[in-house]
C-alpha cells in the first residue's frame, strides 16, 4: 500500500509563488515516476508535471517556464510561481510505477491551490 502525504498549497494573489510538497510514505516500489497532476471547479483532471526516478523531466505546456519540479527519493516538490486565476485548482500528488512519467497509479487526497487579488 502506498500512501502520499501533501502539503503546501494555500491562496496567493496573481503573480504571487507556492510550493507544494509531497511524500511517499509506507512502501514503495524502488522505481517509480512522481509528479503532480490538477482539477480545476467543472474541469477535468490534467497532467502538470512529473520526475522519473532516473531524473527525466515532464511539464504541461502551460506551465512555460513557471513551474519547477524537483525530487529527493521518495518526495516530490512544486515550486509554483507567476500563479494566475487560471492555475487555481486542486492539486494532487501522483505516482507513476515501473518509472511511468504519466504517473496515475497512486494518488494523495489533493491539496487546494486558489490564485486571487
């Protein structure tokens, strides 16, 4: 059973920056994809990003530069910044088994990111 523990998120005005961090706790398996994934209101979930256990990278074209994703073992952190209206959703931590970069074979229960003036 694998279990991933989010943290982070909150509410920032436009502009503003978040990071969201996430952990794999419990066991795991030793080659796995980690990364994150969005739900906004009446939306379907999308991809944002993802790191492989070998350090391959995968953004959502709309990040564009704005987002970093960074990994140490089993945590994964996004580092969010020039948040607009349009990232506020909820973000879930994802992972991906046999180093899947799609990710979506785990998931954590979400954490809400609201962007706001």
């Amino acid at each position: 059973q694998v279990q991933l523990a989010e943290s982070g998120g909150g509410s920032v005005q436009p502009g503003g920056s978040l990071r969201l961090d996430c952990a794999a706790v419990a066991h795991v398996f030793s080659i796995a994809a980690m990364g994150w994934y969005r739900q906004a209101p009446g939306k379907q979930r999308e991809f944002v990003a993802s790191i492989t256990a070998t350090g391959n990278i995968k953004y959502a074209d709309f990040v564009k530069g704005r987002f970093t994703i960074s990994r140490v073992k089993k945590t994964v952190a996004l580092q969010m910044s020039s948040l607009n209206p349009e990232d506020t959703a909820v973000y879930y931590c994802s992972m991906g088994i046999e180093d899947n970069p799609l990710l979506g074979d785990w998931w954590g229960e979400g954490t809400q990111v609201t962007v706001s003036s």
